[in-house]
C-alpha cells in the first residue's frame, strides 16, 4: 500500500479486517509536517531583485517564521529569463496560509516584498500559486516526522506488513523519512519484495513488536529494523 501517512491517519482507507493494534498504533505515533512553497512570477523585465543571489532572508519584526525564507529561480542555474521567485513557510504558518484564499496570501506576500524591496520596485504579478498540502486528499501533509522519544521499534510497526498487506512510502523509510528517496527505496524494496512472492519464493513476515521498549539499542540498528546502515549516516554507531 503506497500512501501517505496523513491518508492513514485519516480513516479516508476502510480496512477489513481491522488493522492489529501494534499497527494502529504504529501509524497513530508519528506526525505529519506541512511544508508550503509559494510562487510568484514577475514580468521578466521588471524583475526587481539581485538574480546572482539565491536566497533572501526576511525577519518580520513581530511575528516569527512570517514569510522568511526566499528563493529565486531566476538564476543560470534554474530559470533564467523566468522572473520567478518563491518563499517558504513550515508549520503554524503553513496551515494559515494553506486555509485562506489565494488573494490574501498573495497581498501578505506582496507587501513582505515590498517592505524588502521598495514599494516603488515590486510590481503585480503575472502568475501566482502555491500548493495545500494539508487539505489534499491524497496527501493530508507534506511530509512524515518523527516525535520526541520515538524509537525504531515504533517506527518499524509502521513499515511491517500484515499478512499479505505491504506498506511503503517516505514514511517507512527508518534512515529517509520525509524525502522523496525514501520514498523510492522502500517502494523499491516493498516491490521486490512481492514480486518474489508472485514467483514463489519464501518469505518471512516483517518483524513487528507487541511489546515496546523505551529506547532504541544500539543492536537494533539493523536491516530488519528498516536501517540500512551506511557509511555516513550511522548516528555514532560503527
């Protein structure tokens, strides 16, 4: 099954039978984020923004994370000639921004601009968008995250299979988690995994933990826990 963790979460999938406990409370442990990126395309010859630079940072000077990170695609390395430039906002803001109208984004934005640039150097743009992640129903989030105090016994009752059913998606990446390559390996895996089924090879069940401990050991690091361990990403352990 390849969806997103917030469509689990949702209860927008009937299963029959139920799903075991150990696997609702797998999917229930762990988190959606929200990540929205807002664009703007500008009349390319009134650009009005240094295109040699890649980003531009904005400190409102009331309100944290409003509208702060910016980025231009306007630039050799992207889109030159597009007049396009975008800003990112995470968390609270993004759920704002992702339940009101484009219009008043578009106008909190603008005058973020304009308070950067000069009123007198910010014209209206040609095309504005950006994505709802949360509010999709295919997606209801961005990304997966791990809480504080999670731990890979936890995180493997999310990616384990019951019985026939197979899991798979950023979410059950244990080393890729919220990546789009997390995304690939395990599908990948997951793939290969019920293809080898189909041919008539042996397979054993996805370990998966009734009881769980508070920690992670250091023993648990391992490939039946989803981790494949790697040589620049071992978190001390070698």
């Amino acid at each position: 099954m390849l969806v997103s963790l917030g469509v689990l979460q949702s209860d927008a999938i009937t299963f029959e039978p139920d799903l075991p406990e150990w696997k609702l409370l797998g999917i229930e442990t762990f988190t959606m984020g929200t990540y929205t990126k807002i664009f703007l395309q500008f009349p390319p010859d009134q650009v009005f923004w240094n295109t040699s630079y890649q980003f531009f940072l904005y400190a409102d000077p009331h309100e944290r994370g409003y509208y702060p990170v910016w980025q231009s695609l306007d630039g050799e390395e992207f889109l030159p000639g597009s007049g396009i430039i975008f800003v990112t906002v995470v968390q609270s803001q993004s759920y704002m921004v992702e339940a009101q109208d484009d219009e008043t984004t578009k106008q909190e934005v603008l005058d973020v601009l304009r308070n950067m640039f000069g009123a007198e150097n910010v014209p209206e743009p040609i095309a504005f968008m950006y994505p709802r992640w949360s509010l999709e129903p295919w997606a209801y989030g961005s990304y997966s995250n791990w809480p504080v105090g999670t731990t890979l016994e936890m995180h493997q009752n999310l990616r384990a299979n019951v019985d026939r059913l197979y899991f798979a998606g950023e979410a059950t990446s244990s080393q890729y988690f919220g990546f789009l390559h997390g995304a690939w390996f395990e599908g990948q895996a997951a793939g290969n995994t019920i293809a080898g089924l189909i041919e008539g090879a042996n397979h054993t069940a996805e370990v998966h933990y009734e009881t769980l401990q508070g920690t992670t050991t250091e023993e648990e690091y391992n490939t039946m826990n989803g981790w494949q361990v790697s040589t620049f990403l071992t978190y001390g352990f070698v």
